[in-house]
C-alpha cells in the first residue's frame, strides 16, 4: 500500500506514527478501565461517573480548541503539543505516586484531556507533510496513522489481560502511562519537525482567537460536527458499559474486557488500511451511515451477549464498523477547514464533544430508569439518527 510506504520514508510522518503508536498506548490502558475505575475502584458511583466524563469531555475540548488555534496562530505546532504530552506525564506520576479519589478526578478530568491536544496535533502534522504527497494517497495516510492509534490495542490490551489474571490490580496501569508519556516526550523533542524549520510552508495564520472560533462556528459546520459527534457516541458508550457488562456475575472477569477490547481494536487495524483502497468513489456520509449501522449492532447486543459465548462473534461487526466510523470522518473534517490545519484538526475534538456529552446523557438516562442495556439503546439511536442526518445532508 502505498500510503504506508511514505509513512515509513517520510520523517515528519514517521514522528507523527510514533506519537499517535504511543498515545494509542496509554489510550487502551485507560480508556476501557475509567468507568470502572471512577465507579467501583475510587466510588464515585453511576452519576459520580457521568458527571467526570462530562467534565473530562469539556476539558479535552477546550484545550484542542485552543491548542489548535494557538498553533494556526503562530504554527508552534511543537510547542504546543510538548505541552500536551507534559500534562499527560504529570497525571500518570500523581496516580502513580499519590493515588485516591481526588487526584483521580484531577487526573482523569483535566490532566489526561488536555493530553488530547496531541492527537489533533499529529493529524495537523500529518495533513501538513501530506501536502508533499499525491492527493490520492493523503486519505490513505490518515488512515494509516489512525490504524497506528489503534494498533497498540492489539498488543498491549493482550497484555493487560495476562495481568489481571494474575491479579494485577487496575491501578497498575498508571505508572506503564507514565513510562509511555515519558516515551512521547521524548519522541516530539528529537524527532518532530522544529517550529520554523519545516520542509512545508507552514505561516501564522494572522486570525484572532475570536475569529477563528467565529470560523469554526459557521452553521454549516457545526451542523455537520454534532451529527458526527452523536455518530461517535455510540463508541463513547460502548467504552464506559464494556467493563460494566462484563462482570463476575455473568461468568466474565477484568482480563476478558482487555480481551474482547483489544480484538476490536485489532481487527478494526486491516480494515482501517483497506478502507482508502476499497472505498474511492463511494460518497464519504454513506460510509459513515453503513458503519454507523454496524457499530450499533454490536453496541446494542453486547448488555445482551456478555455472559454469552457468541458475545466474541461481535467483535466483527464492531471492528468492522470502526473502522470506518473513526478513519472517514477524518479527512471529512479537515477538508470542512482545509486552510486551518490546527483548526480542523480542532473539529475532531469538538466531534468528541459532542459525542461525549450525548453519551453521558445515555448513561444518565439509561441508569436513571433502567440499567446497562437502555444506555446502549440509547447511544444507538444517537448514532443512527447523526448518521441518518449527515446523509441528508451531504448525499454526495
């Protein structure tokens, strides 16, 4: 595949694979534990939970607006994202060192979010080196550089899983984030491209910062970042039920989440390089709508299959449908702003936003008056409708 290839050759994307490798890391060593972490491990309960991801959703999205501006501002794109990976660095060692309720809700609601810079950072990165590429290969290199996000479930959730089973308790994962934060940082300082010096052009922006959010906020916009956002809350859902469904009580255990996790993340890795190929020609928003369905297919019947053997058979539809509900909108968003490589890269934040708060309002709800399996109706429903709304919107 060619868009492999100059991810392998070109320097700038090489660093850009390597930070988003790292990143995936300690993604996959969070993410599918922070429900159960802030719920059972630190007792913040069901509602304690969905007010901290609410928090940590608008926490992620001020800071990659921000970043993201600020880098368009005065394409200091090094910089700022140095300062994303030190706030991650410092919510791993606080956890390591000084682990409790408190410092996890610093950690998991303003520390690890402003982190999240980094991710629309490296796609600004990428989508800049790309520029020195065939056009027809630069959706491909995204894509590439997603599936390297994803990748690292493949390895380490595996090993997650082994660990539980020894009995290794999830808190555990907090000092491997700090080795792997301390990893990024050094990746950014020796191999992304230094602020000034880049074999692209790459000039301030000259707008201000109320400017560029009036830019970012055109209805137009807008409009097509919640429909995406409700889009991926069926994947914000899945996350926060995975380890709530899978319990002891229906005869799974903490190392089958890392297992049925990390085989949706591996499989989601092939059909991510395979979509730029198989896919041309094919409007992007009936993507979106036929992955949409398939994600939700898995989403809706997990509650239901988790004690289940045929529950591993899901892994497929999720993978599947993945991979197109989080490699398409990519490129989809940075063409909505393609003159604004942070800004746009500012859009994915603002999609997970979206997505995060209606996926909080499903937890909510779907607790409040019924249990795990109304949440994940009701993520379904979010996400067909945004995918249904998107369609009609852009049909072509």
């Amino acid at each position: 595949m060619p868009a492999i290839r100059l991810c392998l050759s070109d320097p700038a994307l090489r660093a850009a694979g390597l930070v988003m490798a790292l990143q995936g890391a300690v993604a996959c060593s969070f993410g599918p534990y922070f429900s159960t972490l802030a719920v059972n491990t630190f007792g913040f309960g069901d509602h304690g939970y969905a007010v901290l991801l609410a928090l940590s959703s608008i926490a992620s999205v001020t800071a990659s607006v921000i970043g993201g501006i600020r880098a368009d501002q005065t394409a200091n794109r090094r910089r700022v994202t140095l300062t994303a990976v030190l706030s991650l660095l410092l919510g791993a060692f606080l956890m390591s060192v000084a682990p409790g309720p408190w410092v996890f809700a610093l950690t998991a609601a303003l520390l690890i979010p402003i982190s999240s810079i980094t991710f629309g950072q490296v796609f600004a990165l990428a989508r800049l080196a790309a520029t020195r590429h065939p056009s027809e290969e630069r959706d491909g290199i995204m894509a590439v550089i997603r599936a390297l996000f994803a990748f690292p479930f493949v390895v380490v959730l595996p090993l997650w899983s082994f660990a539980f089973a020894a009995g290794a308790p999830v808190a555990a994962i907090f000092p491997v984030a700090l080795v792997l934060s301390a990893a990024m940082l050094a990746a950014v300082l020796r191999l992304w491209p230094a602020d000034g010096r880049t074999p692209w052009d790459d000039r301030p922006s000259g707008l201000s910062f109320r400017a560029a959010l009036a830019e970012m906020g055109r209805p137009r916009i807008a409009a097509r970042v919640i429909a995406l956002g409700a889009v991926f809350s069926a994947s914000t859902v899945y996350m926060a039920i995975v380890s709530l469904v899978m319990v002891p009580d229906v005869g799974r255990s903490t190392s089958d989440v890392a297992l049925y996790v990390g085989l949706v993340a591996g499989l989601e890795v092939p059909f991510m390089l395979l979509i730029p190929g198989l896919t041309r020609g094919i409007p992007r928003t009936r993507l979106i709508f036929a992955g949409a369905g398939l994600y939700s297919l898995h989403v809706v019947l997990l509650p239901m299959l988790a004690g289940s053997p045929l529950v591993w058979l899901l892994v497929l539809p999720a993978a599947v449908g993945g991979a197109v509900t989080l490699t398409v909108p990519i490129a989809y968003l940075q063409d909505l702003m393609a003159d604004r490589p942070g800004a746009g890269a500012s859009l994915m934040a603002l999609q997970r936003l979206a997505g995060d708060v209606i996926a909080a309002s499903c937890f909510a709800l779907g607790t409040t008056f019924a249990g795990y399996g109304t949440v994940a109706l009701l993520g379904v429903a979010a996400s067909l409708l945004g995918a249904a709304a998107l369609l009609l919107a852009d049909p072509r």
